[in-house]
C-alpha cells in the first residue's frame, strides 16, 4: 500500500526507485516493522511503482475521453528542449518534448486539459504533427479540433511544411489560428536590440542577457538600493502632444490592470509593474527580480530598461 500509494508523487518529483525504497524502508522501521519480514526491495519497488502509474494513466485517460467526448476542442502545443537520463545507458541526453493541451468553449472550466508531454524526433512541424495526431487518436477526439494555438515560429506556421498547415491538412478540415501574440512581439524586440546594441544574432540567447544574469549576485546589493535609477522624464514633453497623452494612456492602464489584478500569468504582472514604476507610478513593494531565461520572449522587462 505504501508503494502504491508514494508511486506517483514520487515519479512527479523524479525520486528515484532506490531512493523511493529507502525512503519506505525507513518509515518501516520507525513504525516498528521488521524489513525481514516484509517484502521490499527494489525489484517490488519497480515493479509495483509502474503497475501504479499505468493504471493511474489509464484511468486518467479515460476521466478526459468523457469529458472531452463531443465537444469542440482548440489545439495547444509548444516544444523546448529538455535534457533526460536515458537508464539503459546511463546518460544525460537533450531531446525535444512537446507538451499538447486542450481547451474548450463548451466546457466552463477554461483551464487547459493536459493530454501528455511527449517527445518528437525533432521540432520540425512533420515531425510535431506525428505526435500531435498520435495522441489525439489515443483520446479520439481527433475530428473535433477546431482551432490550433502555438508560438509563431517558421516550424509552426510554415507554408508548406508548417505543423498547422500540415494538420490541416491531414484532418482535412479549415481550422482556426490562435497565434500566440507574445512571439510577434520578440521579433520586434529582436529588432530594437540589434539597433540599441549592435549585436545581430539568430540565437535564442543574447550576450547582454547572459552577461546580466552572470553579474547580478554582484551587483544585486546595489540594485536593491533603489538609487540612481533613470525613469520617464515627463518634462520633456508637452502637456497635450501625442507622445504626452501615450504616456498618461499607459500609466492609468498599467495603474488600473494593477488595482484590477487582471493577470493570467506572474511574469505580465511583472512587466506591468516595471512600466507603471518607470512611468513614475507607485507601486508598493516593487523590487527587480533576478533575470531567468536568456531569449527575447522571455526578457521584455531587461528590453524595456
């Protein structure tokens, strides 16, 4: 019971079976059991954690056929690169996993319903559609996409080879678009930072950023003094010219989407927060995060600055 019921919180947190078994092992013995007269080892472990898992997942499987039969469905999906063990061989290796959800008007949950995170042979839209239709088969709700949401890369919204046009093809039936409207605007951004900086670069990573993200447990002191800090000069404008009334327009906006807390997502609100403080509105407890991801997509804040 114990190993069934610690399967699968333990494969959430990637605990391992040897430590999983002795992690078991020690409960045992604080309650007083014997372990020789118990069978537990690593073997029973393995064996029953999988057991666990795959009825787990075919009972998972079958909740979402029933929820989703009949109804129209809109198309999630996005790829990144994770690095994984392969146990065989006792490596670490980078693959591409694709991570495929659904929602829908019909439901009144509008939370996604995760189907699976799986891994492609590449991120090629041929090579995304192959999974992406395998596990729409596996839930059969195949004829009842109607949309398809994604970021705006050539792979995806290719011509001729991209995964949308490809699945539309494939499903033989028009669907609808839902581009993801954060990607349009890292290309504008990419362009703003090649002019500002000079550095022209088609990788995801950018030297600034990188370099900022290296430095800053050395100057994080510094910045959470708060000193020096360059903001929006509103003097500089005309009281009524077009650029004064953008910036009065964004301030109450940002103030407002503040006070509303309209935010589906920890890192909009963050941005809003930057804007409405460089714009000289208040914004209690504000504070600059350390930097994470290194791309464009994910560093408008450092871009703002």
């Amino acid at each position: 019971d114990l190993v069934d019921c610690t399967a699968a919180v333990s494969a959430r947190y990637r605990l391992g079976i040897r430590p999983q078994t002795s992690l078991l092992a020690a409960i045992c013995n604080k309650a007083g059991v014997n372990l020789e007269d118990i069978t537990l080892s690593r073997a029973t472990v393995h064996r029953k954690r999988f057991k666990q898992i795959e009825e787990q997942g075919d009972k998972i499987r079958e909740d979402i056929m029933t929820t989703l039969k009949g109804k129209k469905l809109c198309l999630h999906f996005d790829g990144k690169q994770v690095k994984q063990i392969e146990e065989d061989l006792n490596i670490t290796v980078t693959v591409e996993r694709i991570a495929i959800s659904v929602t829908s008007p019909d439901l009144d949950d509008t939370d996604d319903i995760l189907l699976g995170v799986v891994q492609a042979s590449s991120s090629k839209g041929c090579d995304q559609v192959d999974v992406i239709l395998n596990l729409l088969e596996y839930y059969d709700i195949v004829d009842q996409i109607f949309a398809v949401c994604c970021d705006t890369t050539s792979s995806n919204t290719g011509v001729f080879s991209g995964a949308i046009v490809l699945l539309s093809t494939i499903l033989d039936t028009p669907l609808l678009w839902f581009l993801c409207r954060r990607h349009m605007l890292e290309v504008h951004i990419s362009h703003f930072m090649e002019a500002l900086t000079g550095e022209k670069t088609k990788g995801p990573r950018r030297g600034l950023y990188v370099k900022l993200q290296k430095v800053w447990p050395s100057v994080k002191e510094d910045i959470d003094k708060m000193e020096g800090l360059i903001k929006f000069n509103w003097k500089t404008l005309q009281v009524g010219s077009p650029l004064y009334e953008l910036a009065q327009e964004a301030l109450q906006f940002g103030e407002r989407a503040l006070t509303l807390e309209t935010f589906a997502r920890g890192d909009y609100r963050k941005l809003c927060e930057m804007f409405v403080f460089y714009l000289g509105g208040e914004v209690p407890g504000f504070h600059f995060h350390q930097p994470g991801a290194c791309h464009e997509a994910r560093y408008f804040c450092c871009c703002l600055n």
